[in-house]
C-alpha cells in the first residue's frame, strides 16, 4: 500500500496543506477544530511525515548535538539515557561525540555538527574547551553543562562545593577525624571545586587534609587506595572526588584487611547505578543524572523553538547526600547520624565525569 502524503491527509480532513504543516509543526496559529480534524486524519491514513522534506521546508533537521569529554562508563550512559528519552518524547534525534577531554578535539566534533543539528550541549569541565564551543556556533542555540561560562549563556552547573562540603560533615558526625580526599584531575573544574569544598569543611572542624590526585577512574581510585592503606596510620574516612574511584579505593582498603565502614568509611559524589549494587553499598551525593540530562534536552529544545532568545539561566543542581552502609558505623566520640539512609537501586540502564 502507497504510503500517505501531507496531501492526503489535507484531503481528508478538508483544510489545505498549510494547515496541516501548520499543525504538524506547530509553526503558526491553527483553531482546536481544524487541529482536531488534521490529527484524525494522520491516525485514520497513519501518516508519517518525512523528516527531509521536513528539514528542507523548516530548515530544521530535528537532531540535537552533544558533545561530551568521554563515552566510557555508567555516569555517561545514565546521563545520555535522560536526554534520549526526553529526544524522543519531542520528535528529536541525538548526535553524540566524544571531545576525549582535548579542547581541539571538541572543536573539531563541533564544526563537525554545524548545519546538521538544531541545538547543541557541550558537556566539559575544562574553560577553555566550552569558551571554544560558544566561538564556534554561532547562533546556534548551546547549553553548556558543568562549565565555566559568562553569565547570560544557558547551563546547568551542579554545585560541587556544596556537596563535598556535606561529605565531610557526614563523615565527621560519624566520628570520623582522618578524612582523605581523592581528588579528580588538575585543572577540572568539578575536581577543583569538589577538593575545595573538602578543604573548607576539614578547616572548619580543625582537622589536617590529605589529598591524593585521581583521574576520576576505578583504576585511579584502587591505586589511591592502596597507597593509604600503605600509610603507617591509614585514614579513617576517605571522600572521593566521584563513584568510580570511591569503588576502586573500596576495593584496595579492602584487600588490604581494612574493614568498611568500621576501620574505614568511604563517601563517593554522583550516584551512579554501581554505588547501589557493591557491597558495602556506597554512601554518595546524588545528582539524579538521567533527570539531569533529561532536563539539558529539554532546554535546548526550548531554545530552538525561542530562536535563542529565551532561558538563558545557569540553572543549579543541589546534590543529595545518600546514606547507604559504607559510611554508617559510628565512630567513638562521633554524633548520631540522622540523615537517612536510601538503598534504592537505580536503573542498570544506562561514570566518570
């Protein structure tokens, strides 16, 4: 059977082709009645409207372009699971790229996208690379995630400080006083920001830092944890600087013959689908990633059907702190903990940042 044109469907519901662009599209007032008669008509011939002549018409492809600084683990996936189901839910596609962390790079994956899609988010915790991305596109429509940017350009920034902030005052009121924090690497901004907020916290309370530089993996994070367990008085608290190497530094104070939570506690930031599953299940600052990514999507949509000029916030996540049993053993000396304690299990579906 001859697949259905726009032209059928304007036939059959007796309104001209325009109206049922106009409808289909949403460009342009149409009354309920004729919206009506048009929707019947597509669900009676199940028509489907073809997305080139549609490009070719609206100069629109209908795809969005994200870049991001890796396509490797759960935090990504997640995060890319919520823009794809938002993507979907609005008759949009997704064009996905990975900057592997090089400002050159991104650069060349965004020339790459120019004229193939309507709206881009840049995803990197470098200056350079997103102040890069704003010089590239033009007026194409950008939303910038996790970046440094001027005021006035649309983002969604979480605020690390105060989430590693959290972390350590759960674990001192736990009565932990030896508190290390594995930080992510130099120069990244969400790394920066999270040690900063361990910094202010243990200053508060009067306790000595003890800082080891990660690079945001499981690996980084188990070499981390073997060179404390290797101290000769190890830490009683460790805060990491993500999920990923809270697990490997889990692992290696584990080998060791140290006992999480009751010789160690560990604190993990982003709640990624693993912190549910180990064991001890890990205490983390959730940033709820799949509705984060979600919401990125549906921004930028908002500001391809604005032209650009609408929502140009710096919207803030407020990381939720999660207790789960590696940091709940109450140290001597220590406050009682009335956070409470979550042990969902979140969507498989779907680390690093």
């Amino acid at each position: 059977m001859k697949a259905a044109t726009i032209r059928d469907v304007a036939e059959r519901a007796d309104v001209s082709v325009a109206s049922v662009s106009r409808v289909l599209t949403g460009a342009g007032p149409v009354t309920e009645t004729t919206r009506a008669k048009v929707m019947q008509a597509v669900e009676a011939l199940q028509y489907v409207p073809h997305s080139g002549a549609r490009s070719l018409s609206t100069s629109r492809t209908h795809t969005i372009g994200v870049i991001l600084p890796d396509l490797y683990g759960e935090f990504f996936s997640e995060l890319i699971r919520g823009m794809d189901v938002a993507a979907r839910a609005l008759g949009y596609h997704l064009i996905v790229s990975s900057s592997h962390d090089d400002a050159e790079e991104a650069s060349a994956a965004i020339r790459s996208m120019r004229g193939r899609v309507d709206g881009l988010i840049v995803l990197s915790p470098h200056v350079d690379a997103v102040n890069l991305a704003s010089g590239l596109v033009g007026r194409l429509p950008i939303l910038v995630m996790n970046g440094g940017m001027d005021e006035g350009t649309p983002s969604i920034v979480v605020d690390n400080h105060g989430g590693a902030v959290q972390a350590v005052e759960h674990l001192i009121a736990t009565g932990r006083r030896r508190i290390a924090h594995i930080a992510g690497p130099t120069g990244n901004l969400e790394a920066e920001s999270r040690m900063a907020g361990y910094m202010e916290a243990m200053a508060a309370a009067g306790l000595p830092t003890m800082v080891i530089e990660g690079a945001f993996s499981q690996a980084s994070g188990q070499d981390a944890g073997v060179r404390l367990a290797a101290l000769p008085e190890p830490p009683d608290a460790v805060f990491a600087g993500n999920d990923n190497m809270a697990v490997g530094a889990m692992l290696a104070l584990q080998d060791a013959g140290l006992v999480v939570p009751d010789q160690v506690a560990i604190v993990g930031f982003d709640d990624i689908p693993l912190a549910a599953l180990v064991r001890p299940g890990l205490t983390t600052l959730r940033i709820k990633i799949a509705e984060t990514g979600r919401n990125a999507l549906e921004r930028v949509v908002r500001l391809i059907r604005a032209d650009g000029d609408a929502d140009t916030a710096c919207e803030v996540v407020r990381p939720e702190l999660v207790v789960r049993p590696s940091s709940t053993a109450e140290r001597p000396g220590g406050a009682a903990d009335l956070i409470r304690t979550d042990v969902q299990k979140p969507s498989l579906e779907g680390e690093k940042l």
